[in-house]
C-alpha cells in the first residue's frame, strides 16, 4: 500500500488516487458510533414520519408515497455490461440510488436540507404554541402558522444544492430565507431559488467563505437561524435516517448483506455531511459488512487531505497547491467538515479522487445507457467505481477484509446524488 507520504504528493500533482482509511474498526451496529448517538439517527426517521401527512399535501409529487421523501435503488445492467466491454468486469451486482430523483428539489440534499428545516419548524412551532408534538403536522399549512415562521429567516451558505433544498422547504413552511451561494454555484439553481421567494446571497468567494458569510449574517438578526453545513448535526441526522430505508430497499431486491455478501457503496463528497451521514447510516444498519468509499474530484479532495493527514479542517486544498476548482459544483469544497471527518475515522473505508474529464464521461455513459440526467457531481459514484475497481488498493482491502471468496455475491452501490433539473 501507498505510504501517506505518496498519497499526498499525488494528490498534490492532481493525479486520481485511491486511499484505504487505517483507522476503520470493527463495529456494533445500535451502539453510538465516531462519537454520535444512535439515538439521533432513531429520532431523525421519527420525525420524518411524522411529517408525511404534511408533506404529502405540500408537495403533491410525494403523494404516492405518502409523503415519504425516498429515491429508488435500481439494477443497472447496461451500464454493468458496458463496463465489462471496457475491461472493467463487475464482480457482483452493480446498483443505482437515485437520489438525483429524489422529490422537491432533486439531489441528496433533500435529505438533509429538508430534514434540518422540519426540525426548526418543529421547535419554533411548539414554543410558539402553534402545534402540540403529537398534533396532526397538516395544520403547518394554515396560513396562520406561515406567519408565525414568517417572523423568522434561515440563512444557509452553499454551492447551490443545499440552498436549494432549504430554500424550498423553508419558504413553503413560510419563514424568510437567504441562501449565500459560492462562486460555484450554477446559474439555474440561483433562478430556482429566486422563483421560490428566497433571497439570494452571491459571493466571488469559494465555500468556506459563502460559510463564514451566512454565519455572519444569522448572528446579526435575533431571529436568524443558520443551516451550518460545516457542523450541523441535524443535517447529518437527516441523511442517516436513509439506512432503514437502504435496509428495506436491499431486501426488496433480494441483496443479502452479510459476512459472505458485501455491500459496497460509493458516495461524493463535498463538505462531508451528506456522504458521512449516509455512511453512518448504513453502517449502523449493515454493520461490518458495509464497506462505504467517498468520491472527490482531484481539485477538491477536501475530505481525503483531512483525514490522510488528521488534520481535518485546519487544513485545505490551497495549503497543498490545489486550485479547488471543479465542473462537479456540488463538491467544490476546499475545506471539510471536522465534525464528520471526526466521525468517519472509525467507519469509512477509503476515499478516491477522480479527474473533472471522468466525471464528463460518466455523465454521458448514465444518459446514453441508463437514460438519465445527472450532473457532473452526482456522477462521482460511477467515477469512483471505476478507479477503484483497477486500483491496487481494491486488492488489498478485499484481503484485509478476508472478502476474496464472496466478490461475486458483492452487491455495488452507485449513489447518483444530484440531477440535472434545470
Ligand atoms: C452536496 C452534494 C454532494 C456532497 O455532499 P456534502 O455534504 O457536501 O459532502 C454530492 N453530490 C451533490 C449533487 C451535492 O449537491
């Protein structure tokens, strides 16, 4: 394997590199793990059903469902077999979340946006004497309650995705938002948000600065509230909950997760909080046998330069010569969230880095092959496959992990976080 030394001077070259975490432990799932209760992650998926009433009348599409805010998990069989035409044979079952599908705002950050917004209503809601915890959540549409939130505006700093998510989600339930956007930030995502009544923030500034910015603002208003991607454990509870429905999902497809049938699953990752909470999740649902990657664009390795150095956020990309730019907008962060970082040492598996020229490609193979429209940074997971699958890394964690005999019966997961819904 790679010594650290190695890794970095790649990563400083922005060269794709694939890294195995030494500090991953065995775990128990049910217990708290890296530091963070299981009990938040029980307390996120509550709270989300208790708000389906309420969503499924807000936004109609959830209807079917119930209000349920769920993407799918499909077999993607064409894009398997393409893969083995590129010498890149699959050994086990290639799957697809579709968390670019994912109701009202299309991308992962529904999960967490959305989830981190209810909780405000919630506690805004009770001290307001607006709505008892155990009340029907329909009654938050009554125009009486969109004025009481009305009173209050949530500032949340972003490269488009996560404002959008909030944006949505807060001006529906009626509170003032402003979303403060990075350079990055695409211009269809500012229109969206401008037609949903948020107000939008621009900054010449990258991420963490877009960060500092909203910070900032919230404080100077009494009723400010800031959505803190950087440290925000709500967000991260949000994305967690996803585990109970990853393990109903795998059981309707007929994929056993065990000690003989690996789960690996590949996430991008920007700041960290939707891969990391994810990952949480599934671990606390699947335990060993989860094996979870992060994907980052060579650029913008953010998280793997905190953790292959444990440094976290009190180091970025610039400190090691790296422009922090990228198409995949999504993951233009330069700077990680510690808090995450933190958490993910005992669990994640690794971390790969992938050129902007990988993540195009994917994008077209996902259109031509599988029909879908995904931006360039919810494509990080085909990426990331891809690199590891030649890497010798693989190798090597596959017999560290004692899994040479069962790859055939692995079960891949591709998270597809983002689409291209403009
Ligand atoms: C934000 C985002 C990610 C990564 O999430 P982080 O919480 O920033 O790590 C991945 N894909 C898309 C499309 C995103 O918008």
């Amino acid at each position: 394997m790679k010594g650290i030394e190695e890794i970095l001077e790649s990563m400083k070259q922005a060269e794709p590199v694939c890294w195995l975490n030494p500090l991953m432990e065995r775990i128990t799932p049910g217990e708290d793990l890296g530091g963070i209760r299981f009990v938040e992650m029980k307390a996120a998926q509550a709270r989300w059903l208790r708000f389906m009433p309420y969503l499924a009348k807000a936004f109609p599409e959830t209807e079917a469902k119930k209000g349920l805010i769920e993407s799918d998990l499909v077999a993607v069989s064409r894009l398997e077999q393409w893969m083995g035409e590129q010498g890149l044979a699959v050994s086990g079952k290639l799957y697809l979340k579709k968390d670019s599908q994912l109701p009202v705002v299309g991308s992962v950050k529904a999960r967490g946006g959305i989830y981190e917004v209810l909780k405000l209503a919630e506690v805004i809601a009770s001290r307001e004497g607006i709505m008892k915890p155990n009340e029907d959540h329909s009654l938050l549409l009554e125009d009486r309650c969109k004025q009481v939130f009305g009173k209050y505006t949530i500032h949340v700093s972003s490269t488009g995705n996560l404002g959008l998510s909030v944006g949505t989600m807060g001006r529906t339930l009626g509170f003032q938002v402003i979303v403060h956007l990075s350079k990055d930030a695409k211009e269809w995502k500012k229109k969206r948000l401008r037609a949903c009544g948020a107000r939008v923030e621009e900054y010449e500034g990258d991420y963490s600065y877009a960060v500092q910015m909203g910070r900032r603002a919230a404080k100077d208003q009494e009723y400010g509230y800031f959505v803190d991607d950087e440290n925000s454990l709500d967000l991260f509870a949000g994305y967690a909950a996803v585990g109970f429905r990853m393990k109903m999902q795998m059981m309707l497809a007929h994929r056993a997760v065990d000690a003989s049938h690996p789960l690996f699953v590949y996430l991008p990752c920007g700041v960290g909080g939707a891969p990391g909470g994810i990952c949480y999740g599934l671990k606390q649902l699947f335990g060993n046998h989860v094996h979870c990657f992060f994907v980052e664009p060579v650029n913008a390795p953010c998280m793997m330069l905190g953790m292959v150095t444990g440094k976290h956020n009190n180091i970025s990309v610039y400190d090691i010569g790296l422009s922090g730019l990228t198409e995949a907008d999504g993951l233009a962060v330069g700077r990680p969230s510690a808090f995450v970082g933190k958490a993910m040492e005992p669990l994640l598996s690794g971390a790969i880095t992938v050129k902007d020229e990988q993540l195009l490609a994917c994008e077209k193979e996902l259109e031509e092959l599988e029909g879908l429209l995904i931006e360039p940074s919810g494509c990080a997971g085909l990426a990331g496959f891809n690199q590891l699958s030649k890497s010798q890394e693989l190798q090597e964690y596959i017999k560290r992990q004692g899994l040479e005999k069962c790859m055939n019966n692995a079960t891949h997961i591709l998270w597809a976080t983002g689409g291209r819904i403009e």
